[in-house]
C-alpha cells in the first residue's frame, strides 16, 4: 500500500503539472506519504499546506477535520487513496465542493474494481477496501456540481516473494481489516514463478470548482414548478389588483 500509495502520488503531482493553478491553501488528505507533501512544497512554495493523514486517523475521524475546515478557504485539494476508505462519497465531494474557492481544484485517486483480484477469491470482501468503477467516480463529480471532470486509469502488480510478508504488508496498509493471524489459513496461491502477484487498478480523477456566476446561471436555467394559486398571488403583488 506504501508503494501504491507513493506511485498514486507521482502520478498525481504529474497531471498537476499541466494544470494553471497558483494555490495559496491546499488540503493534503487521504493516505499520505511524505514524498506528496513534499512534492506539493517544492512545487507550489508559497502555499499553505494542511495534511490530515488517513493512517493516523480513522476514516470517520478524517471526514470530521474536512468538516472543521471553514467555507472556500482552500484552492486545490489532493486527496490521495481516501475514497477507498469512506462510506459515503456523495457527502465527501461536497464538503470538498464546500472547501473550495471559487476556480478551485480537487484531485483525486481512487483503487478501481480490478484491484486486489487476487485477494478476492480468498479473503471476504468486508475485510477489504470499497473498489470503485471510474465511471461511476465521474457521475458522482457532476451530481456533485463540479465543473469539467477529467478521469483516467492505470495499473500495476506488485509481486512478493514471500506470501506471509504480503498479508502482513497487507494488514498493515489496511487493505486487510484483520491481524495477520487471522488470514493463516487463507494464502494466496502463488504464480508459475513462484511469485505472489497483487494487482491494482488506480482511478486518477480531477474536477473544478465553478466559478460561481456559472453556478447562478446554471440555477436560473432550472425549470421551477409554481403552483397556479401562487401564480396569482405573484400577479397581485406586481400589479396591486385582484
């Protein structure tokens, strides 16, 4: 998961690199690994930097920082491997959605559904990190009211010479909600190498805040429905007549 975490981060910080944004507050979130920060440093040096990291917090406890941050103070936030992790995406992006100025940008990463597909013929799924379909991802950011989502994928394997080290690299990462002990008897068969392969899918997704005269546009294009009693009502306040 450090691994994956860190190669995440890369390719993260690399499709910033085509974006135009000067930040002045960024939001460092998720599974944090130092090389993002201080990446994030060196790139944008006049920034403030706010991490809240997922693995000394619990999820729950992640969501409530992100909730105590006040309204459009922040320009980009990077979240790193957090939506595996979180009940409740819907209500994630929004408080994203919240945090951001107005041109604002939110990065993400995200573990897809060909993740871990090894594991998943041997160790029950509750014990197991949410796998997200990218296109599913992109929905949720429109629902959201984010503007121009751009989202890609990728992917690797890492192979492990040892099956024990990879529960216990498992279990540690949280990828495995158990100790190791508890996953003894269930070892994942080994390739015709003689390796233990785990594959990740990696959802890589960007989405920007709207500036806000096109949220007002947006919302006068809404059809409303006005009931006919006060359709009159609204006829006899402008013109003063029954």
């Amino acid at each position: 998961m450090f691994v994956i975490a860190s190669e995440a981060a890369k390719e993260m910080l690399a499709r910033l690199a085509w974006v135009l944004l000067e930040p002045r507050c960024i939001l460092n979130v998720g599974c944090a690994v130092d090389s993002l920060e201080g990446a994030l440093k060196a790139r944008y040096p006049a920034a403030e930097i706010i991490t809240i990291d997922l693995h000394t917090l619990k999820a729950e406890q992640t969501i409530q920082r992100i909730l105590s941050q006040a309204d459009q103070t922040v320009d980009l936030i990077c979240a790193n491997l957090l939506l595996p992790w979180t009940h409740d995406i819907t209500f994630l992006f929004r408080q994203c959605k919240r945090l951001l100025r107005e041109e604002g940008l939110f990065s993400l990463t995200a573990l897809g559904v060909d993740s871990l597909k090894e594991c998943r013929t041997v160790y029950p799924a509750k014990d197991m990190p949410q796998l997200l379909d990218m296109h599913d991802i992109g929905d949720l950011l429109v629902q959201s009211k984010f503007a121009d989502p751009v989202l890609d994928v990728d992917y690797c394997v890492i192979n492990y010479s040892d099956p024990k080290r990879l529960v216990e690299e498992l279990c540690l990462t949280g990828m495995l909600t158990k100790s190791p002990a508890a996953y003894e008897s269930a070892l994942l068969p080994a390739s015709n190498e003689g390796k233990w392969p785990v594959s990740y899918e990696l959802i890589y997704a960007h989405a920007w805040m709207p500036a806000l005269i096109e949220e007002d546009q947006a919302r006068a294009g809404q059809l409303m429905e006005i009931s006919l009693s006060d359709m009159k009502r609204r006829l006899r306040e402008s013109t003063g007549s029954l």
